[in-house]
C-alpha cells in the first residue's frame, strides 16, 4: 500500500538512529533532509561544528592550561578562516560517515523539504522537482531552530544566532552574548579564550540555573578570570544595529538602563521546533507555540502511525538521547520489545573549562528533603590533574547520608564530559559509596577523582555518625531510671 514502511523527516541523530533500526529489522526506509549535509543541524550548524570550533581554539591559539582559567602564554591569534577550516574538515568527514551508513542499510536519503498532503502521503520539495512519498509509519525528527530576536532581524553579521555565528568572515573584538543558557555559554568561553572581550546578558539571576550551584559559582569565576562580563538579572529592553566611525556596531539597552556596544551580537535566547513547514494539520497534528510536539511515552503522537523524536519534542534535547529515542521508537511501531531509555543520562557542557553532570543536584535534594552528603577532589590534589596543568578542576559526589547510594556527580574541568560516565554506570546500578572505597582505578587518572571524594564523603558521614552516637549515649545517661 506504501511507498516505505517507514519515513524519517530529517537526518539528524533521531531520524539516521531510527532508520537503521526500522532496516535492521527488514525495513523499507527513506530519509528525507533538507539540510546541505546529511546529519541534519547537529552535524551542519550544532553540535558538530560547536565543539570542533571549540577545539580549534584550544589547538590553535590556547594553551591547554586555558581550559582551567589560568592566563598562559599564547600563539598568534588564528584567522576566522583557520577556525572554520578546522570545523569544515570535521563537518564533512561526519557526514560522510553518516550517508555511508544510511547506504550500508539501503536506506534511500530523498533531499528536499517535505510537508504532509495527508497522514500517510508526504510531499517532498527538492531543488528541480517535487515528489509524493508514502510511508505506513512516519517520524518527524526535524530538529529545531534558533528563536530569533525581536524588533530586530538577525543578518549574520552584527546580529547573529548560533545557526549563522560559524560564517563570520573575522573575529569581532567585542561580544555581547544575549542568553546564558548552553549555547550562549559555550559560544562565549570560546570568544572569551580568544582574547575577545565579551559581555553575558540574561534575565535570570545566574546562568545555568540547573546545574549544581557550586560548579556554576566555578564556572562564572573561572570566566570572568578570562574578562567576562556577567550582566544577570538584567533583561534586554532593546537592541538596534548603529552607525560608529565607519563600522557597523550593535548597541543593547537593557531594562536598568545600562547600554552594551559590541561589534557583534549573539541572540541565544532558546530554539524553535522546525515544524512550521510541515503543513501539520494535513496530518492531523498541531504544534505547541514553541513549535514542538506532544508524544506519548512510545514516542507516539496523537495520530498513531506518526512519531517524533528528538529536539522537536523538547527536553532534553541532547544529541545522545535523541538518537535513543529514534531508536526506542522505531522498535515500538515494528513491534521489537525494547528496555525504555534510562533515567540517569548525562549532561555535558563544552565550554571552556568543560562541565558535566548525571543524577541529583544538592539544591533538588535539598528541596525534596533527601539526607545527603558530598564528597569533594580538587584537580589539584589528584596526579593526573597535576600533569595537565589544571589546578582549578573541581570534582563533586553526592551520597545518600543513611544509604550511602551514589545520588549525583558533578565536575568542571578537564575531560570532565568523559569522566562522568563512571558516576552514570554506577548511579545505573544502584551502587554507592562501598564500590568507591574498595575499587582501584588506574594511576595517575582523573579517575582517581571517584575515590578522593569516596573518602572525603566516607570522612563526613562517620563524623556525623559519631556525633549522632554520643548524643544518643549522653540521652540515654541522663534519662531518669
């Protein structure tokens, strides 16, 4: 009756993840991407190209020791060119490697933007033609879109989102960041590494506000070792592209009244799903003002054979989990039983330095009323840390005080987003304080980070437990016979 079993609407992690399911499993599958790469927006402007830009700057301009805040010597500052070119390299070797594993499974990559004529029939847009598409299941994995700014058009110059920032002809000297969320985060470390001066404006009280409080407070004071200009609990009145002897600049006004000049202005204030497109009610479906869908725990949407995944159906938006939940949904429209997506994922923030973290923060145990204690290691006291010159790395457990269960980890600095999957397995598990303390990790590693704060956490319960004795003892002394 179909064209395809199933139809992907867009390549990215959601849609590549659940095609190659749906074809393992005998499928018929198509992709339909309108990007220029295959890969979708994480691999063309997001996540790929975010990070690569990241490590260029470290290669080409930081020293190493940049990534824990401390002034070190530099190389001549790189062009924008040399930048970019680091990130184009990577760009396309991803997206080759993604076409070749959409070929391997025989899936057929249709490019063009596609729109629903009915729940089973897609119209798909390309460049010199158009064609009709059926698929008895359809996935929408469009991804999002950056929100852009109001009163004000982003022209990819003076005012820019995280979508056009990579196509700068040359690096500005000055750089209002507007949003402290992720992105605007990372963008700005990265400028501020650089030797740009930037400036963070959020209306919110701090930046990142889910994130552990102790590893933001590092966080910000790490920055601001490199110029950063927090403006916090500030919001943005205005913002308007002026004429300044002979260069275009863009000048903020904010809510108190304060004025920020720059020369270029990164709008980074949340993303938009990009399902405008689509002719949604052709479908029977309907977008929420944020342009995202509502889907059920199977990844269904209110019409059963359509799906979505990813991005375009909100938290937690990560790369990795979207890819799971592409996966999760292709097993549930072909019927192949799958162990839903665990709870405990990990978030990483690559900034510079970078952050990560799985499981509780102290301000959500704090609130729900958990006994908790932390245990604390500082880059500075572990070998490894001492080798890579960072001495401002923090690493943070947190363990329930009775049940000595893991309930958290929390790190900022170096390889901090490949050394919390440790924490993740063991938060997985149900393992806690007993594995830290009796498990030997490899010398000298960040590792080692585990069991310096297994002790520092094991010293502070036993400390509050002596305590707690003695006062039961002298209670019971004093009791009346």
């Amino acid at each position: 009756m179909y064209d395809f079993d199933l139809i992907c609407i867009g390549s990215g992690p959601a849609g590549q993840r659940a095609a190659v399911q749906a074809s393992k499993l005998g499928k018929r599958v198509a992709i339909i991407e309108k990007q220029t790469c295959i890969g979708g927006v994480c691999i063309e402007t997001g996540t790929i190209p975010s990070k690569t830009f990241r490590e260029a700057v470290r290669r080409l301009y930081a020293d190493p020791g940049i990534d824990h805040g401390t002034p070190t010597a530099r190389k001549a500052r790189p062009s924008m060119d040399q930048l970019i070119a680091q990130v184009d390299n990577v760009v396309a070797k991803e997206s080759e490697t993604v076409q070749d594993a959409l070929s391997r499974n025989d899936i057929e990559v249709i490019r063009g933007r596609a729109s629903f004529e009915d729940p089973h029939t897609l119209v798909v847009d390309g460049i010199s033609s158009k064609r009709r598409v059926s698929g008895a299941n359809i996935l929408i994995a469009v991804g999002t879109r950056p929100a852009e700014p109001r009163g004000i058009a982003a022209d990819g110059k003076v005012v820019v989102t995280s979508d056009s920032l990579l196509q700068l002809e040359k690096l500005p000297r000055k750089v209002a960041v507007v949003g402290a969320g992720v992105i605007g985060i990372e963008y700005a470390s990265m400028f501020a590494a650089l030797g740009v001066q930037v400036t963070i404006i959020d209306k919110r009280p701090r930046p990142l506000e889910f994130l552990d409080h102790e590893i933001v407070d590092e966080l910000v004071h790490q920055m601001r070792k490199q110029d950063v200009t927090f403006r916090c609990g500030d919001g943005v009145s205005s913002m308007e592209v002026v004429e300044h002897g002979g260069q275009r600049e863009g000048l903020i006004e904010l809510e108190s009244g304060k004025h920020v000049v720059a020369d270029m202005i990164l709008f980074s204030v949340g993303r938009q799903g990009a399902t405008d497109a689509l002719n949604l009610p052709a479908a029977g479906l309907e977008a929420d003002d944020r342009g995202r869908l509502k889907v059920n725990d199977d990844h269904q949407t209110s019409v059963s054979h359509i799906y979505a995944a990813g991005d375009v159906i909100g938290y937690p938006a990560l790369a990795a989990t979207s890819s799971e939940q592409g996966r999760l949904a292709a097993c549930h429209m072909f019927g192949k039983e799958a162990q839903p997506m665990g709870i405990h994922f990990p978030i990483g923030i690559y900034a510079i330095p970078e952050i990560s973290m799985v499981g509780k923060t102290e301000e959500e145990l704090t609130a729900a009323r958990v006994p908790y204690e932390t245990g604390i290691a500082r880059f500075r006291e572990i070998a490894r840390g001492q080798i890579l010159g960072d001495d401002s790395g923090m690493f943070k457990m947190i363990f329930h005080r009775d049940e000595g269960t893991l309930l958290g980890v929390h790190c900022i600095g170096s390889g901090a987003t490949e050394l919390i999957h440790i924490g993740q397995a063991v938060i997985g598990l149900g393992g806690g304080l007993d594995y830290f303390l009796n498990t030997v990790f490899n010398y000298p590693t960040l590792a080692e980070c585990y069991k310096v704060a297994a002790f520092n956490a094991a010293n502070k319960i036993q400390t509050v437990q002596s305590l707690k004795q003695r006062k039961a003892a002298k209670a019971e002394a004093e009791a009346p016979a």
